[in-house]
C-alpha cells in the first residue's frame, strides 16, 4: 500500500437501497408477510422472494434482519410523514380540526399496512433492545407531528402538558390500531374522535 492509498476498512460497506420502488416492494413484501406469518417468523428469504429480488442483495444492502427491521421501521415512518406533508391547514380552520386530518392519515396508514402497527409493538416490547435508540427516535418524529397540532389548538398550555398528551395520543393510534379480533373494528373518524378527546378536553381547561 502506497501512501496516498487509504487504509481499507475491515468494515463491511453497505450500500443503501438504490431506488424508493425496491424499498416500497421489500416494504409491502415485509408488511404483507408479518401479518400471516407474525414478525418473529418472517425470514429474509420470505421477504426477497415475496418481492422479487435475491436474498443476497438484501443481505448485501442491510446486511443482517435486523438492519432490515430498522429501514422497515424507517421507512415506514417515511411513508407516514410524507402524507402528513401533505395536510395543508386551512386559513379558517382551528387545531383541532389540524390535529385531526393529521391523525385520520395515521389510521389510514396504520388500515393499510396493519403489521407496520405489530412491528413497532413487537419490537417496543424488548426495551433496551437492538432497535431501542432507533425506535426513541422515530417516536420522536411522531410524538412531534401530534404536538404541532395541539400547539395549534392550545397555544397557550405549557409545553410539558403539551409533550404527555401528545405521548397519550400517539399510543391511542397504536393501541386503536392493532387487530384485536373483534367482529366490528371502529372506523377512522370514530378512532379519531376517541383519540381527540383528550385533546379537547386540554382546549376545554384552557378556555375555562
């Protein structure tokens, strides 16, 4: 080795996925497979087969299930996030009503990709796990979106009030969203306006 060479790495380099429609396929792939299988069961194998791409380019891109557990995780939350993007408040329109479009997009997303729900569980359960600094901060983003709309709708209640309802909320969204087997599951609005009412329960004291 010349000295102008850099010193090789005994890292193995992952490259990241190369396009957002392997990511969407290996994404769907996952979630499909978790909710028949469960997600301890799904293997690597499954999930490439299911997507139509090699088992050695998953490894080669993520390098072990785990790795492919947390882009799952972020990915997810990506797809989630960009839809809320796409919430524009209206002029006339108050916080609540903000908070709710914001929310009615969780459920939707949490209808269509019910295992994305399980995984996140699944995978909060081991507490101080392998996906426990990843998961604080994807709660972080999510927690965040919740805030923002009750900061609308009560501007003035202070800030820690604001962060522990908004932390009650988004494990309502979860909890609301898992398959429990009932014969009835209740419908977008109506787990919106179950979750809302601590919301405006908090808008109630601060009118009062």
């Amino acid at each position: 080795m010349t000295q102008n060479e850099p010193e090789a790495s005994s890292e193995p380099r992952r490259r990241p996925v190369r396009t957002r429609t392997t990511k969407l396929k290996l994404f769907r792939a996952a979630m499909e497979l978790m909710g028949e299988s469960g997600v301890t069961e799904t293997r690597v194998e499954d999930v490439a087969a299911r997507a139509g791409v090699s088992k050695g380019s998953i490894y080669y891109n993520f390098g072990s299930k785990s790795q492919l557990v947390e882009e799952l995780l972020r990915f997810g939350l990506e797809q989630l996030e960009e839809r809320i993007a796409g919430i524009r408040r209206a002029a006339d329109s108050d916080g609540l009503e903000y908070l709710a479009s914001v929310l009615e997009q969780g459920f939707r997303f949490l209808d269509e990709y019910p295992s994305f729900a399980r995984l996140w569980v699944a995978t909060s359960w081991r507490g101080a796990g392998e996906w426990a600094e990843t998961l604080a901060s994807l709660r972080h983003r999510v927690v965040g979106l919740v805030e923002e709309g009750l900061e609308l709708a009560v501007p003035s209640a202070d800030a820690a009030t604001v962060r522990l309802t908004a932390h009650a909320i988004f494990g309502s969204v979860f909890a609301l969203s898992l398959d429990d087997g009932q014969a009835r599951r209740p419908s977008v609005p109506e787990r919106v306006s179950i979750c809302l009412l601590t919301a405006r329960g908090l808008a109630e004291q601060d009118g009062a």
